[in-house]
C-alpha cells in the first residue's frame, strides 16, 4: 500500500514495505470555510450542535492543547507511545490522509479539521499511540482549537457518503489508492459529535487499512481520534479514548475558565 494514508497511516508496518508515510502541514494555511460536498450533514447517532453550550469559550493555547492529548496512562492497558513516528508539530493539516481526485470525496481524507482551505487554527497539538504486540493498531489523535463560531462550521460541513463509496486518493509519494468513505456511528459527547471510517483498498504491494474518524467539538475545540487497523478494529479503546480525550480538554476549559474569572 502506498502513502496515501500519510501522518495517520501505520507507522510499524513502513519497514515491511507496507506504507511509505510522510508528514506534511501548516498551521498557518487556511482563513476560508472547509470544502463541503453536497449531500450528508452530521453522521446519524452523533449530537447536534447544541446552542449555546460551552458558548463564548476562548481557543486553547498551544500548550494548553499539548496538557490535553493523551497519553497511554489515559487509555486501557498495552497502549504506548509510536515512537516510529517523530513528535513534531505539523499543523491542523498533518490530520489530513491525502488529496482525492473527487473534490466531494476530500472531506473524508481531512479528518474534518485537516482541509487545506479551512479556518485558521489558533491552537494544534496532535499525538499518535500504537497497540503493543502484533495487532497493527494505531492511532492519531488531535486537538485542534479555533474561535467557537469556526469550530461550529468545521463540525457542520456536509460530506457526501453516497457519491464516495469509492474514490481515488493520492498520497504525499504521488502514488494513488482506491478508498471508500461511510458514515460511522460514534458517542454523543461535547456540543456535538461526528464519525466516518475511510478504508484503503488492498493492492498487490500492501493490504487493505481501515480508518476509524471521530471528531468531537467542545466549545471552540475539535477533538479529532482517528484508529488505524488492518481488519478488526479496537471499537471499546476507539470510544474509550475518545471519551477520555473530551473530557481532559473539557477539564483544561474549566481551567481556563477560573483563571479568568480571578483575572
């Protein structure tokens, strides 16, 4: 399989000649709303954007972002850090997978926070933690802080499932995998919830990658936790994370939040 995948793709299987991944990003790109497709608006089971709540939250700051990632002591047992991945800041477009020749289908491939022309992050912080032993498990989780009221439309954009069942994606290598994009039912946490899975086809080089895409809102913040597997995903460590990811950025809010109150 090729690099299509990029920064979320599964580090541990590069030296197998599996995946090539490269990095790429810029926190500083952006300044218009994210692309939006036709069709589908918030993925069924997640919660609406609930008005006013969490309303008027100042963005995170760069190191308030970082304090709220996870670590593996956040998550259950044989989780660790992916040390095959360098710790750097790539910006809010280091959550992208790769560019689809379907201008519908690029959504899928953004993590919902990754697209090139979105709004301007005011904070980014991202991780990336692998199942220990043989499973392959990865993930990718971000914190990607904006004012409130761009954070709502990164939440709200429409992504068009039905035209991207199956769509080309090109990776940072110029090589191209066929991919398919659903809709994926995930917690209802925050101001509102979102999910969808992007699995990469098998070729004759690689197999086939399944990915698992939540993104959560919390006031300004956008908690993105995206699950890498080969063929069974982790679901109870998928939503477990998750769970735990909103509720360290909702608790470094409520910090925030006093400190202001005693300024």
């Amino acid at each position: 399989m090729s690099a299509a995948l990029r920064r979320g793709a599964l580090a541990a299987f590069a030296a197998a000649s599996l995946l090539t991944l490269s990095a790429c990003g810029d926190a500083d790109k952006g300044g218009e709303q994210p692309s939006a497709a036709q069709s589908s608006g918030p993925a069924t089971g997640s919660a609406a954007p609930a008005p006013g709540k969490g309303a008027g939250a100042r963005p995170l700051t760069g190191e308030q972002a970082k304090a709220a990632l996870l670590t593996p002591g956040d998550l259950p047992s044989g989780w660790e850090v992916n040390k095959d991945i360098p710790a750097y800041d790539v910006g809010a477009t280091g959550m992208q997978f790769g560019k689809a020749g379907t201008a519908a289908c690029q959504p899928l491939l953004d993590a919902f926070v990754g697209a090139d022309n979105g709004p301007k992050a005011q904070a980014h912080a991202m991780t990336d933690l692998k199942q220990a032993g043989e499973t392959g498990i990865q993930m990718t989780q971000g914190i990607t802080s904006y004012q409130e009221a761009e954070a709502v439309k990164i939440m709200q954009q429409k992504i068009d499932f039905g035209a991207c069942g199956k769509f080309a994606a090109k990776g940072a290598d110029g090589t191209t995998d066929q991919a398919a994009g659903s809709e994926l039912t995930v917690p209802a946490l925050g101001d509102g919830a979102r999910g969808m899975r992007v699995v990469f086809a098998a070729t004759e080089e690689g197999v086939s990658i399944q990915h698992d895409i939540a993104a959560v809102r919390v006031g300004g913040t956008v908690v993105t936790v995206s699950q890498a597997s080969f063929t069974t995903a982790d679901t109870a460590a998928f939503e477990a994370s998750l769970r735990k990811a909103v509720e360290k950025v909702q608790k470094v809010q409520k910090a925030q939040q006093k400190a202001g109150a005693k300024a």
